[in-house]
C-alpha cells in the first residue's frame, strides 16, 4: 500500500481518483430479493432444519449465522431465499442507526432463509466488481450515512429503505483488480477481530462455568474447603452445608429518596448487559425528563433494577458516580447486613435469579411484568461467609478484567480497520494493484 500524489475528481461520490469511476448501484446490482415473512416458533432451532436470520445477523460489516430464529415447520415450503457464498445481505428495514447494515456471506448457508426484512445482492455480471469489496465499500461510515438518509419514514422506530433509492446511489468504482486487493487488505484485520472475538467468547464461557460452580459452593476456593463436604438440597440445587440461605429482605433495605431539591446529577439507565450505565452516554440521545424531581437517588453502592424489566436481568450496581439519579419505575435499594456488595450483585445477574425474577413476576397480582421490592425482598438466596463472597468476587473481577482487555484491544483493531478502509476505499491510500 502507498500514499501517492495523484490527480483526484469530485463526484456525487465524494472526490475519488481520476481512474475510479461513479456509477449508481444500479449498475451493479441486478437484483434485490428479500425474504419471507413469518410469524417464528419459540426456541432455538436445530442445525439440521431451517431457520429464519434475525435482523441482528448483520453486525459491524460481519455476518453471524448464529443469529436465527425457529421458522414454523408449516412454512418450510415457503422459505426460498437463503444466504449464499459470495453474496451481500442488507438490512432494508431497521432502526434509524441500523437500517442499511450489510454484510458479506463467506460460504453457503443452505438451511438459512432471509426474512422479508434483509435483502440478497444479485450481482450484474456485466459490470466487474467484487462482492467482498462491495460490501466493504457499503458497510463504510460514509455510505452507512448515505443510505441512513435515503430511508423513507417518520418513525424514530423504524425505517425502510426502497429499491429504486437505494439503487439510485452513486459509488466509487475502482478498477476489479484494485477491488480485489483491498477486499484482500481488510480481510486480513476481520481475520485478527474474528479470533479476538473467538478468545473473548472463550473467556466469557470460562467465567460463566466458573460462575455456575462458585456460586453454588460445587467449587470451593483454597481455605474455605469444609472436611465434611455436606450439601443441603432445596428446589433449585443443592448448597454446602455451612452457607446460609437467607431471603433478599433481609440483607437488603429499599431506599426511596428522590431528588425532590432537583439537583443537577447524572442521569444513569439499566441494561441488561452491561447494568447501569450513564443514559446519555449509552443511548447517544436524551431520552429522560427534564423535570428529574420524582427521580430517585442512587448511591454509590446502591443497586437498582428496572421494576418493570428485571425478568430480563435489568438490575445494576451503581459505582458509577458518587450519587446518580434513575427514572422513578426503578426499584432502588443498599445491602444493610455484612455482605460483599461484589458478591451479591453477581449472585444477582446469574441465571438463577433472573429466572426467579421471571417466576416471581408472572406469579404477581399485577400482569404488566412489575417485581415490586415486597416481592424481590422475599427471594432466598445462599450466602457462604463474608470472606469466602469477597474471595468470589475477587475472582470473578479478574475474569472480567481479562474479558474487558480483550474487548478493549478489539475496540483498537476495530479503529484502526476504519480508518485505513477510509483510506484504502477514498483512493486516498493505494494498493500496488
């Protein structure tokens, strides 16, 4: 790859080399076809029937056919357009920040059928191109914006893409060589973000089993090993016998202060991944009151989960910020016995209490999917000794630290691919091609 002075052109592309062409896509792609349109079945399909992709196939310019839902058997006959090797599937009707996503299909997938959501790229053999670096090309920061533009629809939802805007866009055209050499280039950086993403996965299923032993006492730390290795049995496991069960409420007390002086404080929000997080920051809009005085303060310290959404596992530790504030359908409350808060925020996010979460939620008088703290106060949980929860959580914080390097190298990786596809995709930097 070389930077070279060279003669560059302005196009309704933007400014390209003076050997590139702009041409609309329509002169490209020959076709769009899209999917069926099916209400799925519930459960993960099987490897060896078909499945319907999820509009979250299409990630960051890679395809994932993980992503899939379970098509009827009933419709099975009706299913006909499925990822193919060296194809382009685009996303034509998403969020305002996803409609446009696009990918390229490595292999062929013949048990996986689109939705009428994602359409297939049929090429036009008559005009040389590669598909890899067509994809590349769509898939960039510019032409996502591009396109994001041209979606019809008002709703802050939902957009949709038509046929004849989009094929109506205007792209650069290198010569098929140089195409090909750049699709080349980049393969090699999603080659080094594929085996990121294969460690960091690893890693992640290595705390999850290492999760499931420790906080069942099915594992044991150094020094906390008891010589009898009696366990006690209840509906959901089975415990050692020296750890206690004891119900949430009583090592919890709800806290229902709000910010009643409206206090300028930072507004926070609870996913269900990554537990509270600044709103603003994470959504990259204001979606919270200007009027915060029926908020409700949460501590450092703290904890608060989404009252109407903990089923999901919206429950989040607040150690964020000295005090914060969070919408007033959070539950927010502290740990008022000698408990490791470490300990106690794992033990909640872990499946067994999400799964209580959601018992105890369908098991309430009000349906709309509320778990008022009176509720959550009455789930049991089992707690070994303080010191052995600090030895826990101590552990699991250096898995998380080595789950967060990773995805923090692959943040770097990830921006350095951009910046050199904007380079490599302007004609600003060449390939020897």
């Amino acid at each position: 790859m070389v930077k070279i002075h060279q003669q560059f052109k302005e196009t309704p592309a933007g400014k390209i080399p003076m050997i590139w062409e702009c041409v609309p896509l329509s002169e490209i792609v020959a076709s769009l076809t899209s999917g069926t349109s099916l209400i799925c079945d519930k459960g993960t399909p099987s490897n060896d029937e078909p499945a319907i992709l999820k509009l979250s196939c299409l990630s960051e310019g890679l395809f994932n056919p993980l992503e899939r839902k379970k098509a009827p058997r009933s419709a099975w006959r009706q299913l006909k357009i499925s990822a193919r090797k060296d194809s382009i599937l685009i996303s034509r009707s998403n969020t305002p920040a996803l409609v446009g996503s696009c990918a390229y299909v490595e292999e062929n997938y013949p048990l996986l059928y689109l939705p009428d959501t994602i359409w297939r790229f049929e090429t036009n053999n008559n005009i040389a191109s590669n598909q890899k670096w067509l994809s590349l090309l769509l898939g960039s920061k510019s032409y996502q914006n591009r396109i994001a533009r041209i979606a019809a629809g008002t709703s802050n939802s939902m957009k949709k893409l038509q046929k004849t805007a989009l094929l109506k866009l205007k792209i650069s055209l290198p010569p098929l060589p140089e195409q090909q050499k750049i699709a080349e280039v980049l393969s090699t950086w999603d080659d080094a973000l594929n085996n990121l993403d294969t460690l960091i996965q690893a890693k992640q299923q290595r705390k999850k089993a290492l999760m499931q032993q420790l906080l069942t006492g099915k594992k044991r730390l150094p020094g906390f090993d008891q010589s009898n290795n009696k366990r006690l049995t209840d509906k959901f496991g089975c415990y050692p016998e020296d750890w206690n069960c004891v119900c949430l409420g009583e090592i919890t007390q709800v806290s229902n202060t709000k910010n009643t002086d409206r206090v300028d404080l930072p507004v926070l929000s609870c996913t269900k991944h990554h537990g509270l997080v600044r709103s603003k920051e994470y959504f990259g809009k204001k979606v919270y009151a200007d009027d915060t005085s029926g908020y409700r303060v949460v501590k450092r310290h703290q904890f608060a989960y989404a009252t109407n959404h903990i089923e999901e596992g919206s429950i989040g530790y607040q150690n964020i910020c000295d005090t914060g504030l969070v919408s007033p359908i959070y539950t927010v409350f502290k740990i008022c016995n000698d408990v490791d808060d470490g300990y106690l925020f794992r033990v909640l996010k872990s499946p067994l209490l999400i799964h209580l979460y959601q018992v105890n939620t369908n098991a309430s008088v009000n349906r709309r999917g509320s778990l008022r703290y009176n509720s959550f106060a009455k789930i049991k949980i089992w707690l070994p000794s303080k010191e052995e929860q600090t030895a826990i959580a101590n552990i699991l914080t250096t898995c998380d630290k080595e789950i967060t390097l990773l995805q923090e190298q692959r943040k770097s990786l990830e921006k350095q691919k951009r910046g050199l596809m904007q380079q490599l995709l302007t004609g600003k930097i060449r390939t020897s091609a």
